[in-house]
C-alpha cells in the first residue's frame, strides 16, 4: 500500500521512509499536494527502461498512419517545425 507523507515527516525520519519505498513508493507531499515519489529500486529501473520503447513506423496500421499525417501542433508550437530536417522535393 502507498504510504502519503509530509516533507516535515520525511525530513525528521528519512530512514523510516527510505525502507517504507523499498515494499511500496512513498509519495511526499509539499503543502498538501503531492510533490515527490520515492520509488522501490526496481520500480525505477522497470519504469525507466519503458521511456526508451521504441514502435516501428512499418508496424503502424493505415488507420494510424493517416490519423499521423492529419495531425496539428497545438497553437503556439509553430516553432517546432525549425527542428524538422528540410522537405525533400
């Protein structure tokens, strides 16, 4: 079960907290809100190895492929498009 604490309960009993995200994360909360996670070790390695998933264009279905190219960026990121290599003619 996810424990909640407070930045003062954490600061005054880190080690407590420390072994408590070894069974289950620890979120931390800062003025009420949820500010900080203390995640298991190997909840970490497991959650940081899905950012750098990778889906092949050629595995995308047609459905897909045409709900790509009939996107937009949203209004104020028109800058993005400097990052796009030059359109090959």
């Amino acid at each position: 079960m996810t424990t909640t604490v407070t930045v003062a309960a954490v600061s005054k009993d880190f080690g407590a907290y420390q072994d408590a995200a070894v069974r289950d994360s620890v979120i931390i909360t800062k003025n009420g809100r949820p500010s900080t996670v203390l995640p298991a070790y190997e909840d970490f390695v497991r959650l940081s190895k899905r950012d750098r998933r990778i889906d092949l264009t050629a595995e995308l279905s047609a459905d897909e492929i045409a709900v790509v190219e009939a996107a937009e960026l949203e209004p104020g990121l028109d800058h993005l498009n400097g990052e796009l290599p030059p359109a090959k003619v």
